[in-house]
C-alpha cells in the first residue's frame, strides 16, 4: 500500500473538506504471531530500521514493537539537533552520513521535518579552551566535514544578542554551518508512514514483559497483546536497553541518566543558529514555533525518571541568562527530560551480540536523535546481511574487552 503523496494540491483539497478526510498517517496493526524481523522500541532508530529493511532489503514481514505511542519516548524528548563535528574519524564517518541523510530526508520521506541548517556554533571561554577548539575544528577538516573558527568579533557579528563579558568572556569558537534543526516529530512520524506503507507492522500499546531464549537465540518475546516468534529480533530502547537485554541473558556496558530540556514561550524570530558553550554548559536554539529551546548537562545519578533534578534545571538557566540576558524576560513552558543510554566511552553500540539472533542500537548517549538517519540504515544493513556494516565497525561489543574504546565524551558534550 503506497503512502498517499503530500503536495500543495492535496493540502488545498483537504481544506475544503475542513480537514477532515486525510487517510490515517500509518496502519495500527495487530500483531502476528510470527514476524522474519521484530523490532522492540518504537522511537527513531526503530521506525528507521524497519523502514530501511522493508525499502532497501525487501524485508516487509517486520514488526515494531512499542509499549506506549511512536515516538513518545526520548525520539519526542530532545533538542532536535543534527550535526557530525565530532573528533575522531570513525565519529564523524557515521554521523556525517546521518547528516547527509537529513539532508535529503524530506524529499526520500515525502514529510517536511523541518530541517533548518542554521549552522551549529560552539564557543570557548579562555585561551586554553580556544587551544582545543583550534585542535578539535582542525581534526573535523581533516576528516573532510566543514568547520571554521571564528574570532571574538565574528561571533560577536554572528550573535549580536551573546553577553561576550559574561563572567567566563567569550574568546572565540568554532561553527558547522551545515548543522542544525528539524522537527524531532516530523521524523519519527515520517519514517512511521513510509515504514507502515511498505508493509511493516507498526503496534503501539504493546509491551515486552520477557523472551524465551534456548541455544543461545531468543525464540519468542512475551508481550502485553501475546506471544511473538521471529527470526531476528532489534532491540532499540534506548535508556531501557540494559532492561531489555537482560531478559536474553546479556549484560550491556551502559548506563541510564536522565539529560534535561526546557522550553520558554513562544516568541518571534530572534535567535537563528544553536549555540554551544561546554564551559558553561547551555545550549540553545529556536524552533519552528517560536520557543527558545534549552538544553544542559545530564545529571550525575543514574534514572529511569522522565524528569530532570532542580539543581541542574537552575545551572542550565543560570548560564542561559548569563550568555544571553535578553531571554531572562521570557516564562518557562515547560521541561522535561531523555533517558540516556550512556556507554562508557560515550560511543554508540551497535550491531550483533553474543546471543546470536539478537541486535542492539545502544550507547547513543546525548547523541541519539542526530544519529536516527544512518543509525537505522546501518543496522538495517547489518540486519539483513548478517555481518556489521562498515560504518559500524568501531562500535562493537567486543571493542571494551579490546580496549578499542572511541572516546567521544567532549564532542558529545558529556564530562566524563
């Protein structure tokens, strides 16, 4: 069942309707008892899988698995940013495939997600940090994805709202114009549509509760609407990964923290890039409806809480209204917060197990939304030809016994 196209005309047909004759945006099927694919989590990274299995490897009988609605867990809980400046080679690879993806997604998708590449500006506060920014953009040319530094005065000209004295000055910093913003919604629901349209099965309120494992395979998967049986099962649970695993018997090197987000009221356009300061820990962009969206530090307790502490809530603001003084005026909306599924080399996991039919896409940390893109097309890949894609190569299981760690914990913006 082809997904019906949206244009200009069909919007002004349906205007005249009121609204009120659009075809449902995907099927909510009932499950079956047997799937070649099931895949548990029901966010980003697990609708992208399924589609990209269904339109790239003609794999359809797939099943997505979700305890609550598509999208409601950290898919429809983060800042939206898109960006590959990362350090090391085997980083910026993947996620600068994930950016080029984004790039093109809404033509591929036939949904607007509203991607904005208003360009991600990261800002040092002594000369020491500006050493490291001046090493750190040089290291993302030289894996061939753009970067510029910029002096005081341009970032001063780039951001003419930035208290420059604030009490750590601003003494430069660096910019990936080709970074940005999209609607975190629009794309869950966009890869939603097309994956359901190629014949996946897209189940909401459905519950894993355990899976039956025997010669080191999962057989089945207990659920809320029944028992399961597939071929190859995906988990994509993000902070719930460690859970999850441990009903096949494996133990995952993450753990769960909560990262916090707010939102101010809407206002009209006056902040057009997202910037960055790791010193004092705020970032901050505004989105297609006007909000001033926050973002900070995760907390230093390991949660399953949906919610952020106070202490940090109040860090993030404080930094907020001291770089930027003009949004100290405007009311809080609401916050909220991401279960992070935090490795200990702040890299992703992705890939095989050592239980042999079970993938996992795990690890994302800070960065899961901006790697939803190439993370389901990569695992996608690994999924059907039973061997890891290249580009996930470095972010095995097996690199913590090796010793192969990629540590990304300052590029994803993470004391550690």
């Amino acid at each position: 069942m082809a997904a019906p196209r949206y244009s200009a005309l069909s919007l002004l047909r349906h205007a005249l309707s009121g609204h009120r004759r659009w075809p449902r945006t995907w099927r909510d099927a009932e499950p079956k008892a047997h799937y070649d694919v099931v895949i548990i989590g029901g966010g980003g990274h697990g609708l992208a899988t399924a589609y990209y299995l269904a339109t790239r490897h003609g794999i359809r009988n797939v099943a997505v698995l979700e305890k609550d609605w598509l999208g409601g867990g950290n898919s429809g809980r983060n800042t939206q940013v898109s960006r590959s400046n990362y350090f090391y080679p085997e980083s910026g690879a993947f996620y600068e495939r994930s950016l080029t993806l984004f790039e093109g997604l809404a033509a591929e998708l036939d949904f607007n997600i509203m991607f904005s590449q208003r360009g991600i500006l990261s800002i040092c506060h002594s000369a020491h940090e500006m050493d490291i920014y001046r090493r750190w953009a040089n290291a993302i040319r030289m894996n061939g994805i753009d970067s510029r530094l910029l002096s005081r005065d341009e970032i001063k000209q780039r951001v003419p709202q930035l208290n420059l004295d604030c009490r750590f000055p601003v003494c430069g910093g660096f910019v990936q114009e080709r970074g940005g913003i999209s609607r975190h919604d629009a794309v869950a629901w966009a890869y939603a549509r097309k994956a359901s349209a190629a014949g996946v099965d897209l189940v909401q309120r459905c519950e894993v509760l355990g899976m039956e494992s025997s010669d080191s395979r999962v057989a089945a998967v207990e659920t809320s609407r029944g028992r399961i049986t597939a071929d190859r099962f995906v988990l994509c649970v993000a902070g719930h990964s460690s859970q999850l695993a441990a009903m096949a018997g494996l133990r995952l090197p993450v753990t769960s923290i909560a990262l916090q987000a707010m939102v101010t009221e809407p206002v009209r356009p006056v902040f057009d890039t997202v910037m960055l300061s790791a010193r004092i820990h705020v970032y901050v962009s505004q989105s297609d409806r006007g909000e001033i969206v926050i973002g900070g530090g995760a907390d230093l307790y390991n949660s399953y809480a949906q919610r952020g502490s106070l202490d940090t809530h109040l860090d993030t603001l404080s930094a907020l209204t001291e770089l930027l003084p003009m949004f100290s005026r405007l009311r809080m909306m609401r916050h909220w917060a991401g279960v992070c599924d935090m490795a200990y080399d702040v890299s992703p996991i992705v890939g095989q197990t050592p239980v042999e039919n079970l993938y996992v896409s795990t690890g994302w940390g800070t960065g899961g939304y901006k790697a939803v893109p190439a993370g389901g097309e990569t695992l996608a890949w690994t999924v059907a030809h039973g061997r890891v894609h290249d580009l996930l190569r470095p972010f095995q299981l097996d690199r913590f016994a090796s010793g192969r760690l990629v540590d990304e914990g300052a590029a994803s913006g993470v004391a550690h």
